[in-house]
C-alpha cells in the first residue's frame, strides 16, 4: 500500500463496546468449531510487517456467507508487552514474539464461531483472528534495521491491506475488536480502521480486557507510568497514539494495572483467598477509580459498558462469549449484539459487590 494507512484521527474511538475487568490472569488457549488456515499477508516481507524475531505477521480467516457476506469481525489477539532488548529477545523464543510457533491451523470459536447457537448475530461473518508478535498492542514502528524488530503497525497495516483486497472494502456493518493488549490496540486503532471503510453504515470496536487506566492517586502509579513510557519509547509508537489523547495527557498515562513488585501480589492475583485485607482495599480502590474514568470516557449513550467484578481476564474467546454476566439479564453476545445493532444502548457496571470474586463461570 504506497499511502500508509492512517490509524489516528481526532477521537480515541466511535462508539467502543469497552468490557473491563479489575484483575488480569493468564487466558485459555482458544478452543472451538471451526477450523482455519494460517495466512500470511502478501506484502508482510516488503512492507516489514514482521515479528519481534523478523518472521512475518500472519492472520487467520474464514469467508462469509449467506447475509453476513458483506460483513467483517476482526479480532486483535493480545498478549502483553516488552519494553527492552532484553525482555524482546526473550519473546523472540516464545509464540508472543514469532509467527513460527503459530499453529498452522486453528479453531475459531466464540466470537468467532460459525455455530449460529453460539454466535447468532455474526456467525456468517467474515471472521478474522490476528496474531500477536510485536508485543507493543500493534503500534511499534521503528524503521532503523533493529533486532528485535519493532513494526506492531506495519502488522496492523499489512493486515488490513490483504483483508481489504479480500473484499472487506465493500464491508457494509464491521467490527473491530481484541483482547488485552489487542483491546488497547483496537482502541487506538478504531478511527484509522473507521477511515479504511468510509462506505460502510455501521463500524463499532469492542475492546475487551483492554481499558487500562493511570489511576494517579493509587499505589504503583509511577510504575505503571514508567512502564507505559518505556514501551512507547521502546517501540516507536508515539506516532500511532490519537492526537486529540497526547494533546490532552502525556502518553505515558496508558498501561494495565500495576500493584507493587512485592511477591505477596503474585501470591494474591493467583489466588484471591489468601490476599490480605490491604490487598483487597487495593483492588477496590483500582475499582472505584477504573469506573470512575469509564463514567468520564463513556459520555454518550452510543457508548457501550460491561463492568463485572469477576475475577478473570476476558470473554471473547475464553468460553465468556455466550454466558450470563453477574450484572446482566442476557447473555454478553446478546448484550452485544444489541449495542451493535443499535436495538438499545448498553452500559451496566454490576454494583453488588465492590469485591473481586473468583468466577470460572459468569452465572
């Protein structure tokens, strides 16, 4: 693509389904019932679209079909950040870092399922899953000969360009959205993936686990800062942040949740029955503050908000897709898809506890 996709504009996002969770655990491997191939970008190489350890960027894909032919459902896949050579090169080594431990074939499930009683609204959809490994939310952009290499955007351009060419131009109703690191992508991506589309009717961007907040006034606050700056700088990636954000606050105000490096946390965060009382009034304090940002951000009903105090990382593609959330009286994909499809507007925070709580199913 000889003009570089723009992935900035004047908003942080239009009309964002924003699904946060206080806590952050490890995800499941996706499981499901439908297979895909892996799919290299035709100018991955050229463009350097490539991973951490120079492989290049690869995606997976399935047609539409029937109604949803015209329609498209690109989910970013997440995974973390590295903020150092050291920390990249120990990524280069494992799947977050390299396309070459991603497996050749995969299931799509959930969010992406073809199973109408699992996904009813967007099972004849065109269906994408991007891989992860750039580790920097697909923003990096270093264009020196680097090792590793820093190119997340290029990733997300190279990307859209092959999706593009596969017919998404034509898109009619298109979702962008991810998880974690991929919800932070697809916030900051949302407008330049708007702009790509400019003749479709409907283009929403739904961003779970991926709503990461300073929280200024709580403990860690200057980690979680740091951190941010260092992946920022690290990768390249001021350039791709919205200016109407870095007009307003230093860039480095966007990262996850950071408590302290004492090991007692590590201890607390895998298992909420032995965290301490502090602990606890911790996670509460991140509560209080995390709603109270969404309250600032979501101003517009066309704005969408699940808020649970469920103990997990996710929804998407971790079998959270179809079930029952605490604060809800459907099911998330109806909740969805209701949002998505303008049938009502949607924004619920479960108020019945202020506690974390250990869910492994939301029922």
């Amino acid at each position: 693509m000889e003009k570089r996709i723009q992935t900035m504009a004047e908003h942080w996002f239009i009309r964002p389904l924003i699904i946060c969770f206080l806590m952050m655990t490890m995800s499941s491997q996706v499981r499901g019932s439908d297979w895909t191939n892996i799919i290299t970008p035709k100018t991955a190489i050229s463009n350097g679209a490539v991973c951490l350890d120079g492989s290049p960027a690869t995606y997976y894909f399935r047609n539409g079909s029937g109604d949803g032919i015209d329609n498209w459902l690109i989910y970013l896949e997440g995974g973390g950040w590295c903020t150092s050579n050291k920390g990249c090169l120990e990524r280069t080594k494992i799947y977050t870092g390299t396309s070459t431990l991603k497996p050749k074939r995969m299931y799509f499930t959930d969010i992406l399922s073809e199973d109408q009683t699992i996904n009813p609204d967007f099972y004849n959809w065109n269906r994408v899953f991007v891989a992860y490994c750039d580790s920097s939310s697909y923003l990096g952009d270093v264009e020196a000969n680097t090792y590793p290499n820093r190119r997340g955007a290029r990733i997300f351009d190279s990307v859209m360009e092959d999706l593009l060419d596969k017919g998404m131009k034509n898109a009619k109703n298109a979702i962008l959205s991810g998880g974690s690191a991929g919800g932070l992508g697809t916030i900051l991506h949302c407008d330049g993936f708007r702009s790509l589309i400019p003749k479709a009717s409907r283009v929403k961007c739904l961003s779970d686990a991926g709503f990461f907040i300073h929280a200024k006034n709580l403990h860690g606050a200057q980690e979680r800062e740091r951190f941010f700056a260092n992946m920022i700088a690290y990768h390249g990636a001021t350039k791709h942040l919205p200016a109407s954000c870095t007009t307003k606050m230093n860039a480095n105000l966007l990262r996850e949740h950071y408590f302290s490096n004492d090991p007692t946390w590590t201890n607390c965060i895998s298992n909420l029955k032995v965290c301490t009382p502090t602990q606890l009034q911790t996670m509460k304090d991140f509560r209080t503050a995390l709603i109270k940002t969404l309250r600032e951000v979501a101003n517009s009903p066309s704005t969408g908000i699940l808020v649970h105090s469920c103990y997990r990382h996710g929804h998407f593609m971790d079998q959270g897709w179809c079930t029952t959330s605490p604060a809800l009286r459907k099911k998330i994909n109806q909740a969805i898809a209701d949002w998505y499809f303008d049938r009502r507007s949607f924004q619920e925070i479960d108020t019945h506890t202020e506690s974390p709580r250990n869910c492994t199913k939301l029922t």
